[in-house]
C-alpha cells in the first residue's frame, strides 16, 4: 500500500532522508513503506510525490495518481476529501 501524508510532513520526511544522504536500513521505521502527497502549484497543476524507503530512498515524482499507482504495481491509501486531522475543524 502507498500511504498518504499531507506535504509538510512528507517534505519533513524529505529532508531527513536527504540529510542521511538517501541511505536506511531495516531498523528504520519507514523501511518498506511508500509514502507520497500532492503538491499543488497554479501554475503548473498538481504533481503527485513519492518516497520508496528501502535500503536506499528513492524520490519520485508524477502526473497523476494512476500514472504512480501503475509505476509501483500498488494502490494508494487516499480517497480526496476523506484525508482530514482534527486541526482541519
């Protein structure tokens, strides 16, 4: 399953990844997990964001959701409009 973050936190994942220069292991608690969101531009239409925590983390950007569920033979964890928290009220 890809799972969904809303863009500051994958971006926080972003960062520290790039910080361990794009290296994990097994111990890490994302190990195995594909995480992406949608980043919203204007100007250029939103683009779907994916990080594939394996031994090395792999940054990935598409189209669409399709064009992402397609590339990793898996369905995302999202439903638009359903990806709520508590501070959303």
């Amino acid at each position: 399953m890809i799972k969904f973050l809303n863009y500051s936190k994958w971006r926080q994942l972003f960062n520290h990844y790039m910080r361990s220069n794009w290296e994990t292991d097994s111990t890490d608690s994302h190990y195995g997990t594909i995480y992406f969101s949608v980043d919203s531009n204007e100007e250029l239409g939103d683009r779907y964001v994916a990080l594939d925590v394996g031994t090395e983390v792999y940054v990935e950007e598409f189209d669409s959701m399709s064009d992402m569920e397609r590339f990793y033979e898996n369905r995302a964890d999202y439903v638009p409009g359903l990806q709520v928290t508590i501070f959303d009220y």
